[in-house]
C-alpha cells in the first residue's frame, strides 16, 4: 500500500517521530488526510552510480543472489512475500530480475530491476528512463528482518553486477513521505535529481515532471487501459 494514504499504527507514528522530528510527522499526517479525499502524490526521482563500500557486507547468515524463476515461483505461493503468479509472468517476460537474500530457504528481502519503461504502482502510469540505467522497483523486506539494512546492502549489491555490465548505473523513486525509505536511499548513495507530482486516479491522471527528471530521462506517463486502445482500433 502506498506510503501516502495507509493509516499509520502508534508504533510507526513513535519511530517516525523519534527518526524524523515532529515538523516531518505533522507534514506526513497532513499529506495523508489530503489523500483521503483527492489522488495527489510526489515522487522524488534518485540516481546511484558509485558503490559505498560499507555496503557491500552483510550478516553471514544471509545469502544474496539474483533469484532464478523456479525459485520465485516457490516463493509465490506465500503471501507475506507480496508476489504473485501474474507479477512474475509479466516482470520476467520482459526481462527484469529480482536480487534477494535468503536466510536459509527463509526469503528475508528482495528488490526488482529493469532496464525496460515498467508500470508503477498505479494501473496506467509507467515508468521510463535513460537507458544507460536500470530502473529499480518493488523493494520489499519481511517484517521479520527489518533492521538488517538489507535493502540498502541488497541495492549496492546490484548495482556492482550491473557496473560490471557497462550501466553507469540505478535509477528509482520513493514517495516523498516514505521516509524509511528514503532514508536507506541515502545511506547507501543515492541522491535526488527531481520531483514527478501526480493527480488524479481512475486511470486519468495529471502528471507533472521537473526540469531535472527531464534533464536526466525520467517521467511518468500515462498508457491507455486496454479498453480504451481497442475502443480506438475499432474506430480507425
């Protein structure tokens, strides 16, 4: 669920505040009310492209790879690992791999990459960008191994394969209020180049990139459902 309009609990509303400051959580809450009543998001857009040696060692107890289908399709059948059959067949049909890390055949954590335009979290909008990048998405901890920085560690580990490939680097996007998130974006060496703002929903959207997504290829755009594109052959 998105970061914008989920209810927070009393323990991530204490951590917030203790990691964050009253001026961010009062932001926050703000932000999410307004989202109760109007689709209205911002996206910071951010780029890595040197490895932070720190972040390239983990607990010995956890194993990371680039996970292979049949073992993702296993994994598929659990729900707490927020995958599906559908998810899978449509990520790698276009050729996106998923980095994860295991704790035994326990799946702690994962986090996806493409180097093709990929849909966001809202039906309609899709992601593209610079093709000298790959476009991370979908990064995903179990509440169970939280705390492991796993994602941060999980990402420069990728990004060292993908170097090694001849990307300059990894490009994604956090809503402006998933602090946790961004939080591990900059630990490990990412920074901002822009804001996408989006509004609207229902798969009609308004959406809004700055210069500096523009300067460096990354935009959200809207793709017709497919009711609407065969509504337009069938009138040609």
């Amino acid at each position: 669920m998105s970061a914008s309009n989920r209810i927070m609990d009393k323990s991530e509303i204490a951590s917030n505040l203790k990691h964050h400051g009253t001026f961010k959580m009062v932001e926050d809450i703000a932000f999410r009310s307004l989202n109760k009543f109007v689709f209205f998001r911002v996206l910071k857009a951010m780029k890595v492209e040197t490895i932070n040696p720190e972040f390239l060692k983990c607990n010995e107890n956890f194993r990371g790879l680039f996970l292979p289908e049949g073992m993702l399709r296993n994994f598929a059948r659990n729900p707490e690992y927020e995958l599906s059959d559908r998810f899978l067949d449509q990520a790698i049909e276009k050729g996106d791999e998923c980095y994860g890390f295991l704790d035994g055949d326990v799946l702690a954590a994962y986090g996806w990459y493409s180097n093709k335009p990929t849909e966001a979290a809202w039906p309609g909008l899709v992601i593209h960008f610079n093709d000298q990048y790959i476009y991370m998405y979908k990064g995903f901890t179990h509440f169970n191994y939280r705390g492991h920085r796993l994602h941060a560690i999980g990402k420069t580990m990728a990004l060292a394969d993908y170097l090694a490939r001849g990307y300059r680097g990894l490009v994604s996007y956090a809503e402006w209020n998933n602090f946790d998130s961004l939080r591990s974006n900059y630990r490990m060496g990412c920074t901002d180049f822009g804001n996408i703002y989006v509004a609207g929903g229902f798969n009609h959207y308004f959406v809004h990139s700055d210069v500096g997504c523009g300067r460096n290829g990354f935009g959200l755009e809207r793709v017709r459902p497919v009711s609407e594109r065969a509504m337009a052959v069938s009138w040609r």
